[in-house]
C-alpha cells in the first residue's frame, strides 16, 4: 500500500462533501499538474491519503482510500488528464496543521514542507506514521 496527500480548498471540496459520498466516493477531478497527475496513475486501490484542506485552514482532516484507479477525469474532454476515485475512511479526531507538521523536525523533507503548491503528492510511511499518531489515528 501506498500513502498520499490530496488539497482541496474547502470552498470548493470540502471534508464534509467527501463524506457525505459515502462508501461509493467520488472522482477526484479537475487536477490540471503534470506531477500531480503522474502521482494519480501510480496509486492503486486500497491506497490511503490524507485529507488536507488548503487556503486558510491548512491542516489534514481525514483519511481517504482508493477505490478506482487512474482513468480519464470527467470534468474534461483533455485526455491528458485523469483522475482516481476515493472514499472518506474516518475524521482525524485532531486535525494535523501544516504549522504542527513544518515544526516536527522528523517531517522536514516531507513534500508538503517543500512543495506545499502540488495538489496530489506521496507521504512516505514513517511520515503517515507519525501524522497518524499526531492525530491519534489508528489506520
């Protein structure tokens, strides 16, 4: 399994709006980066990742998992992009702040930390580790 981090600006995808898909999930469209995209075809199902929300907030607030792998994005007659489906998996019970995360010594080559722009970018497992453990997850 692989680990992720996907921004939406609450304003236009929110936390709540993922969850109220329920166990069918939606597209994660409209990613319109090279990189990121690249990113998207390399998850596979089953897949987990963070829920980070971006602008003001900036924090992870839950967890999300691939349910539907790399496939042209409906939001869009370009076939250069894609996108992957996900579904809410749990609410972090302590949201992770981009602050907490850039003051943890052991998250500094994290990609957040130093391309905080990338929409869709991996987190290595010692990093979902200790974002878990911030948060007081268990996945």
């Amino acid at each position: 399994m692989a680990y992720w981090l996907f921004k939406s600006e609450p304003s236009t995808w929110s936390w709540q709006d993922q969850l109220s898909k329920g166990s069918l999930g939606e597209e994660w469209d409209g990613v319109r980066n090279y990189q990121a995209r690249n990113f998207m075809r390399q998850m596979q199902v089953g897949d987990r990742g963070f829920f980070y929300h971006s602008q003001k907030d900036r924090e992870i607030v839950g967890i999300i998992e691939v349910i539907r792998e790399a496939h042209p994005d409906s939001t869009t007659d370009d076939p250069r992009w894609e996108a992957v489906d996900v579904k809410a998996i749990c609410t972090l019970p302590h949201p992770v702040s981009l602050r907490e995360i850039r003051e943890d010594p052991r998250l500094s080559n994290m990609m957040l930390v130093r391309n905080p722009r990338l929409s869709v970018q991996p987190v290595t497992e010692e990093e979902w580790r200790i974002i878990c453990a911030r948060a007081g997850c268990n996945i």
